[in-house]
C-alpha cells in the first residue's frame, strides 16, 4: 500500500459536455447545479454510527437535502444523525486541545457506536480530527473524508507568534460576525464583490456570530493544531482516504496530503476552499453518497 501513488480523482467541475455522465447529479453551463437525476435505491445504505459534527453547516446541510427528494429516506438519516451530534458535541466549557477533543470523540463513538462508524467527515480544521482518528486506532472508519484541510504545523515558537499576531483580529470576526478593524472588514466587503457568491455562502455556512465561543478557546484551538503533530503515511487497513483538494488553495498542499497519508484519494476540484461545500452542497452530498457506496 504504501509504495502506491496517490490516486487522482477527475478534475471537478467537469465540462458540460461530460457533466452528465460523471456526476448523475448533472451540472448547469454554469457550473451550477442542474436538476436532479437522482434514483431512491432499493434499500438505502446504512450509516453505521455518526458523523462527527462542525460549526456552521447546518443551511448548506438543508440546502442539500432540498435536491435530494427522490433520495429523501437516506439524506434524512445523515440529516438528523449530523444535528443530534452537532448538539451532543457542542459544550459550554472551553476547548482544550486537538488531542482532548480528539479522545471526547473517539469515547463518544465507543460509547454510542460501538467503536466503528461508516464515514467522517473533517471540514478544514475538522481533516486533522479525521486524520488523528484513523492514525491513533481506538476507533474504526470505513471512510476518512478530508475537505480543503491545510494540515499547517509549525513549532511551538512559531505557533505562539501566530496565534498572538492573528488572534486579535479574528476572534471580533468569530464573536460578533464582523471584524473589529474598519480595514478588514472593508476588504471582507471588497472580496464579496470580486469573487461573487462564495465569500457569501462562505460566511453563511460558517453560521454568523458565535458569542458563547472565548477567545481563550479560539486560542487554545489555534495553537493546538499547529503544534499537534499527524503522523505521516498513516495507513489502516479497512479505511479509505479520500480528500477534496481545491486546487486554488495551492499546489503546496497536494503535497502535505500525499506526505501524511500513504494512499488518499485524492478529488481534485478547480475551487476555492471548501468552495464545493459552500456553493454546491448538492455535488457534495453526491461525493459523498459516491464514496461511500464505493464508487469514487
């Protein structure tokens, strides 16, 4: 296993001509989502366990499930397993650090199924959770999806500077929805405008303010996860990797994927980050649903 290259995934979006053919969902001229051509299965596939919840997604989720109504019986299964989580995840004490939160999931999983889930799925910061959780082995996935994960790590020298230079500016963004800083938050405005409805849709999957969350914990999730080490070449047996790669994020980043994990699948799409999520949340529930049912 660990001698084989990465697998690389078709380009997405794919052109309109092949669009049909490489996704069912099918695709607009531009780029949009098309009407559904989706089939109910015969007998819907089962979701061992539960997928680990992250902030925000909750209207792409709904948005999502809109286009799946000839599919209703499967998605509602994600649905509600994704929001019961999201609630039994969320508590009103401070994050420690990635490896605290790490072992809360991972007994959460013992504890409710049985050790073993289907899939995982890790938004951005939420890839090295999935990456933590194949390579420590006290729990089993069949599927560790990754999305527009960047894996950063840096020293702890390095990590403290970071956190303290960026922190002050992002935490007014995280508390209140807005930056504290006129100069941001104009630019935020400016970028809305050149980069028409992602950064919007970015925003809005992010979920608007969040005064419960302390800079303290912001702090504290920051410079965890560069200082957590991920092992490379993690490979376990009965797992698959599978990572949703935006191109213009960088090809620096191709490489951390291919450096930490011994075989990923890797799904290359020509988007900004998490822009597949954000912006076309029905092609993603399709990914998804592809590869769990073995077909990506």
């Amino acid at each position: 296993m660990g001698g084989k290259k990465p697998l690389r995934r078709p380009l997405w979006p794919p052109t309109r001509a092949t669009a049909s053919n490489y996704y069912p969902l099918g695709l607009d001229g531009a780029g949009g989502a098309a009407k559904p051509l989706l089939r109910a299965p015969k007998k819907p596939a089962p979701l061992h366990g539960r997928l680990p919840a992250f902030s925000g997604a909750v209207d792409a989720f709904e948005r999502a499930r809109k286009c799946f109504l000839e599919w209703r019986y499967f998605f509602s299964i994600i649905l509600s397993e994704f929001l019961k989580n999201r609630v039994a995840l969320q508590e009103h004490t401070e994050f420690p650090t990635i490896l605290e939160e790490t072992e809360k999931i991972e007994t959460y999983i013992q504890e409710h199924s049985g050790g073993h889930i289907r899939a995982a799925y890790g938004c951005s910061l939420g890839g090295s959770f999935v990456g933590l959780l194949a390579a420590r082995g006290n729990i089993h996935m069949d599927y560790g999806i990754l999305g527009s994960s960047d894996l950063d790590q840096a020293s702890p020298i390095a990590a403290k500077l970071q956190t303290n230079l960026l922190l002050p500016l992002i935490y007014p963004f995280i508390r209140d929805g807005r930056f504290k800083s006129r100069l941001l938050q104009k630019r935020l405005t400016q970028r809305k405008s050149e980069m028409g409805g992602y950064v919007q849709a970015f925003m809005e999957m992010l979920g608007g303010a969040r005064p419960y969350v302390t800079v303290q914990s912001c702090k504290n999730q920051f410079y965890s996860d560069l200082v957590t080490p991920l092992p490379d070449k993690i490979n376990v047996p009965g797992t698959e990797i599978h990572i949703f790669y935006a191109l213009k994020m960088g090809e620096k980043y191709r490489e951390r994927y291919e450096r930490h994990f011994a075989n990923p699948a890797i799904h290359e799409q020509d988007l900004q980050h998490e822009e597949l999520l954000a912006c076309y949340p029905e092609c993603w529930v399709q990914l998804v649903k592809d590869i769990m049912e073995g077909k990506q």
